[in-house]
C-alpha cells in the first residue's frame, strides 16, 4: 500500500505506457477472472495478448501516475467503462475509486447520461466495489469478450450508473 499523501496524476495514456498498462491489466484480470470465465478465454488471454490489446487501445486510456509510476488505469468506449485495474500493491488507496470516478466523467463527456460496465459473475469483490460506489446492478447477462477467432460468451453482470443528474434515459444526449 502507499502512502495517502502520494501526489497521483491522471493523465491520457500514451505508447509508452502500454507495457505497464498491459502488466496492470494482466494480472488484475488473472485476479478477478480465473475460474470465473469459460477455460477457453483464460487460454487466450495470455501476457502477449494483454500486450498487443493495451497497445491497440491507448486512446480510449487513462492512467494514474503515482509518485511517478503507473498505478492503474481505465478504458472507456463511449458509454461503457470497459477496463478499471490497480496495481496489487495501491490496491486499498482509493485509487480504483479516483479512476472509476474518472471513467464515469469520460462517459459524460462523452454525451451520454448513464454509464454501463460488466462484471464477470463470480467476481464478488469487483461487483462490491462497483455497488459501493453507487452502481447498480440490472442482472445476469451474457458478454461477449474478444477472441482471436471471434467472440466467447462470459456469463457476466451489467451494472449501470447515471453519470449526469440532468434528463432521462441512457442514449447519448440528442441522440
């Protein structure tokens, strides 16, 4: 753990931070998602494969820099928050808070009123974290996560949170 008074900047991902980016994401999935998911889809997520997909999304990335060091980060695709994942060791810190926070900005900003995110069925702590945070849980669903031969359905949850406190509905604004 760190300590509180760390200085923590959230900042646009760049190239540069990919590979860390991919370690982070790597090993907090391994974490949340082994024996959650369908054994095909833990055989495809492998290291190589974390680092060409952080690679590939950049731009849809923010990272916390903390003391100087990537931390964490979180991907958003327009209104879903994709990706949230801290380091083990700022686990605990508020940090994964600090970025979901940011990821739901992203989704405002990015026109919409209500953001989305799925959590794979078995992973209680992630959906106690989410519901801590004000997140709503709409039911069981099936994701369907990338593969390099198509798609894998993972049994999943769908959390929903509104992002702006103005309209109604979950569609991009105007939209």
């Amino acid at each position: 753990m760190r300590d509180a008074e760390s200085a923590i900047v959230i900042r646009s991902a760049t190239g540069a931070d990919a590979s860390t980016v991919a370690e982070i994401w790597y090993r907090g999935w391994r974490d949340g998602h082994e024996g959650h998911v369908p054994d095909y889809l833990a055989e495809v997520r492998t290291h190589e494969s974390f680092q060409s997909r952080a690679a590939e999304r950049v731009d849809d990335t923010l990272v916390a820099v903390v003391d100087g060091v990537v931390a964490g980060f979180v991907m958003v695709v327009d209104d879903e928050v994709e990706q949230v994942y801290v380091a083990r060791d700022h686990r605990g810190t508020g940090l994964a808070s600090r970025l979901l926070t940011q990821g739901e900005g992203t989704v405002e900003a990015n026109g919409f009123e209500r953001a989305w995110l799925a959590v794979v069925a078995g992973n209680s702590r992630a959906r106690r974290f989410y519901e801590r945070s004000g997140w709503i849980d709409e039911g069981a669903f099936d994701y369907l996560a990338g593969a390099p031969d198509g798609t894998i359905s993972v049994p999943a949850h769908r959390l929903v949170k509104r992002v702006t406190g103005r309209g109604e509905g979950a569609g991009p604004a105007g939209g």
